[in-house]
C-alpha cells in the first residue's frame, strides 16, 4: 500500500511543531533568567533615580526619602550610594536648631543672631546652634562607614566621615582632628591614590582639602579648635615642607592664638623667602609691623601689599603708605 503523503507530512510538521515550541520555551526560562538577574541592578538604578529626585526637592529626610532607601536597600543592600544616602538621612534627622545664649562674642566663626539687655542692663548674645540626638548621630556614621568600607579607596567619602565629625564636636574637634591626621599619614602610605568623583586626584587636591578644614578649624576660633588647626598645620607641612599654605597657617597661629608677634613673622619670613607674592603672608606682616608700631616694617610690607592687592585694599594700602 503506497503510503499517504499529506500524512507524512503532517507528521513531519508536528515534530517540527514540537521542536519549535521546546525552543521557544527554552528561550523564554533563558529570557525569565536574563529578567531575574537584571531586575535587582534595574531596581536599584530606579531607587537611585528617586532618591535623588526627592532629596533635590524636599532635602536628605523629606517625606518618602526613608522608604525609597529601605526599598534600595532591599535590592541592593551594599549600594554605597544608597548607604551614602542612609547616612545622610538619619544624620539630617539628628539635628535640631536652638537659639542659645552664650557669654562670647562669636560662635562656630560667627556673630549672634541676636543681642538684648538682661534685667541688670547687660547685653546678652544669641546664636544658633545645632545640636545632635547621639543614637541617631551613631547610626548615621554606622551606615557611612559601612560604605567606606565597601570602597575605602575613596577619598571623598573619609571627608564626608571628617565633616560629620567636624559638625558633631563644634568647639572641641578631637576626634575630627584625630581622623583627618591619620588620613594625612595613610596619605604618605598609598602615595595619594584616592578616588574622588569629578576631580582628579593629586598632591596638590590633596592638601586644598585638607587645607579646607584646617581654615574651618581656625574659623571656629575655639582654644580646641586653633590647636587642632595648629597640628593638622603642622602635620600637613612635616609632609609637604615646600606647601606654603601651611606654614602661612602656623604664623597665624602664633599671630592670633598665641599674640606671639615674633614667632609668627618668623614663618612668614619662611614663606616669602620660597613665595616673595604670598599674599597672606603679606597681609598678615603689615599687621603685625602695624601692632608693634614699627613704622620702618610696615612701610615695607604695605609696598609689598600694594603689589599684590586689588581694588579697595589696594587703594587702602596706598593711602596709608603715603601717609607714613
């Protein structure tokens, strides 16, 4: 018997049918897989994505931030952004605002808010100051230095933990001093080889960062803070002998801590011997020539501060020079 084609044919397509459909079903667990594995990456960029547009409108702990983080953290729970974001909320949330009267005339570098007569006619000043709920404090620093550990290479993270720190203590930066000499000697150990985001590392980066709080320690104008100013100073030029920065700083030091007028135009002598333009060195030896009423010193610096200054000091400084 001759056998049917159009059945074997059928046949045929049904075999192909069901390869067909092996292979679409293959490809479509293959396809689910794909999904499953990138869905956690996909997620976390989302979250991102939210967070960030959250904290551009309503701050580090506006409403929905804490959520948006609990979700990250759920698909991406070692995301230093998202760990950076966790710090950054529950440290804004440890803060709070009082105005308090103080019996000084400046505060963490600034003037009071407000300035009244008590009962006995004496004037009183106001300032505003931050004050921080310890627990909530820890456990911002917690989340923080669990995304340093994820990256330690990066520098501006360690700044950020230096900030908090710097925040934290306001008049008494001990433990803020402390963390920024030991990252000055682990500097010197990896030979500068930071990360930080946008810039490009180098000697130079390195000490304006860190020049950045020794001008915040000094700005603070606290008998703690001028000696935290005047050992990261010190700490930063034993390694860098040739940053006039910080050799400017030490004069200052000893010019506005110390009243010590000798030992502070000593160092900036120093300075203007390697930097004759140094304008701070300048500014401050007119100063001090000034203060010890010698008229012969201040003429020559004031020569020197025309040279170098613009504008209203410029004009400033040539008028007394005339006057001399």
């Amino acid at each position: 018997m001759t056998p049917d084609r159009t059945g074997v044919k059928m046949i045929a397509m049904g075999k192909n049918l069901i390869r067909n459909i092996a292979a679409a079903a293959v490809l479509l667990a293959l396809s689910a897989i794909a999904r499953a594995q990138d869905a956690p990456e996909s997620r976390a960029k989302e979250y991102a994505e939210r967070y960030n547009l959250l904290v551009s409108r309503l701050g580090d702990d506006g409403v929905g931030v804490e959520t948006v983080l609990n979700n990250w953290a759920a698909v991406a729970p070692d995301d230093i952004d998202m760990l950076t974001g966790r710090f950054r909320y529950y440290f804004a949330k440890s803060q709070r605002t009082e105005v308090v009267s103080k019996d000084q005339g400046r505060f963490m570098g600034a003037g009071p808010v407000l300035t009244l007569k008590d009962s006995t006619g004496n004037m009183v000043n106001y300032f505003q100051e931050v004050f921080y709920d310890d627990s909530l404090y820890t456990l911002s620093v917690k989340y923080l230095d669990r995304a340093i550990r994820e990256d330690s290479d990066r520098l501006d993270l360690r700044l950020l933990k230096a900030t908090a720190l710097v925040a934290y203590e306001k008049e008494s930066p001990d433990m803020a001093l402390a963390y920024l000499e030991k990252l000055a000697d682990e500097n010197v150990l990896v030979h500068g080889a930071w990360e930080y985001p946008g810039l490009e590392m180098s000697d130079t980066l390195f000490c304006d960062l860190i020049q950045e709080y020794c001008y915040t320690f000094f700005n603070i104008g606290s008998k703690g803070s001028y000696s935290a100013f005047y050992r990261l100073s010190g700490k930063m030029l034993e390694y860098y002998p040739d940053a006039v920065v910080f050799m400017d700083n030490l004069g200052s030091y000893y010019l506005v801590a110390e009243n010590d007028f000798k030992t502070a135009r000593k160092y900036y002598d120093r300075v203007l011997k390697k930097v004759p333009d140094d304008y701070t060195a300048i500014k401050n030896s007119v100063l001090i020539a000034r203060r010890q009423k010698n008229t012969k010193q201040e003429k020559k610096y004031l020569q020197k501060l025309v040279e170098v200054s613009t504008g209203t000091e410029k004009m400033a400084a040539e008028a007394r020079l005339k006057a001399l």
